[in-house]
C-alpha cells in the first residue's frame, strides 16, 4: 500500500499506566461476576436447607473445609469491595470526589475498607461461633 496515509494507532494497554482508579474499576467489575456465583453458592445452601438435615450437613460439611471457607473469605471480601466500590460511584453520582486527590482516597479508602471490614467480620463469625 504504497502511498497511502499513516493512520494514527489507537492508544493501547501497552501505552496507558495503570492506574489505581483503573484496577480499582477492573476489580468493581470482577467482584461483580464472583457475585452472581456466590449467590448460587447461598441458594445452594437454602435449598439443602429446606430440603433435609442431611443434605444441609452435607453443604455445611463442604462450606466448613479449608477449601469452603477460603472461598466464603472471598465472596464477603467480594461482597463488601463491591458495596464499598458502589458507595464510591455514589459519591461521585453526587458531583463530589473528582479530583485527583479524592479519586486516589476513595480508591485506597476502598480497598482498605473491604479488607479491614472483611477481617473485622470473620473475626465476629469466630467470636460467635465458639
């Protein structure tokens, strides 16, 4: 093609520099998806529930492994990210937090809200459980 006009390239994941508000959105969105599986991980759990004992010892059994608790870790840190991260997009819906300043608070105040809130949480469930 011989003549013809250099077209600028779109700019690309290899040119922009992640940014945290840029993960931060990545991750609101991913928690997103990991919820609709956990809340079938919940309907599983009601339906053993209203089903029979033993089915509902069966999904406690499995809830109650190493394996199980790991991923009921993740789904409430998914669960309290995800809200943290909506409350964020609220108070941007407000016309508030815009500057970069704030975008990098809200971002951080996120990701350590959802871990700490998430520690705080399981500790209570320990607490509780005996």
């Amino acid at each position: 093609m011989a003549g013809a006009a250099e077209r600028p390239l779109s700019p690309h994941l290899q040119i922009y520099r992640p940014m945290l508000t840029m993960m931060m959105s990545i991750v609101h969105r991913i928690t997103g998806v990991a919820l609709y599986f956990g809340t079938l991980l919940l309907v599983i759990w009601l339906i053993a529930a209203a089903s029979s004992e033993r089915a509902f010892d069966v999904v406690n059994g499995l809830f109650g492994s190493w394996l199980g608790l790991l991923v009921l870790v993740g789904y409430s840190w998914a669960l309290i990210h995800h809200t943290l991260g909506g409350i964020r997009h609220f108070v941007w819906d407000t016309g508030a937090g815009f500057g970069p300043e704030w975008r990098e608070v809200l971002a951080r105040a996120t990701i350590g809200g959802s871990i700490g809130l998430t520690v705080l949480l399981w500790i209570a469930i320990w607490l509780v459980k005996g």
